[in-house]
C-alpha cells in the first residue's frame, strides 16, 4: 500500500487513499463507467480520507442503485464513489485517473463485465 493523493479537476475535492497499484484496477464496460472512462480500485472506507469538497460532492446513483457516486458540483470529475462489499464492509471506490503523478500505462487493468449485471 502506498499513500496517493488525488483531486478532481477543479481542485475542489482533494483526497488521499491508501492504494496498491500492482493490482490490477478494474476497467468495468457498464453504462456509467464506460461513459466515465473510469480505472477503479477499491479499498476498505479506512483507507480513504477525503480532504476537501464534501459539500461539493453531488450523488448519483442508478440501476440498484447501491453505489454512490460521487462528483464534483462545479467541474462534474468522479474521484471516487462508495458502497458496500459483499461482507458488508464499507468499501470505496477510488478513480484512479484522479491520483496525482502516477503513470497509467504501467497500471495493469482488469476488465470487468458490469454492463452483465
Ligand atoms: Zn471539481
């Protein structure tokens, strides 16, 4: 685990997360992610501190609606959303196309067929 810090576009929502980027981040085809480009990986909720912007956050959900999506009011990024594993932890999903100085062509993505679901 490494301590990344991550922004949206405008600066508004600041946030550090606790992340492994040798595993594989998800590169899910669903209608949102797909629309949004997202690169998820996702952490236990205490690996995630969010340290600016929560009233910037504005929520989106759809289909079952289980997972909070969460964008900036003013520049519409996703940093990250939130929702609950199968265990029932709480769980956060971190975009890491909003991480600050990584280089993505080294992170390795795993598909993941959500359109499916
Ligand atoms: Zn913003």
């Amino acid at each position: 685990m490494t301590q990344h810090s991550g922004s949206c576009h405008c600066g508004n929502v600041r946030y550090e997360a606790d992340l492994d980027l040798s595993v594989p981040v998800i590169e899910c085809n669903c209608s949102y992610c797909l629309r949004n480009w997202f690169l998820l990986s996702f952490i236990p909720e205490s690996k995630f501190s969010l340290l600016s912007g929560k009233e910037e956050l504005t929520e989106y959900r759809f289909n079952k609606k289980v997972i909070s999506h969460l964008f900036c009011r003013t520049c519409g990024v996703q940093c990250f959303g939130e929702g609950t594993s199968a265990d029932g932890a709480k769980t956060v999903a971190v975009n890491v196309r909003t991480l600050e100085n990584i280089d993505l062509s080294t992170i390795v993505r795993q598909p993941y067929d959500g359109k499916s679901q």
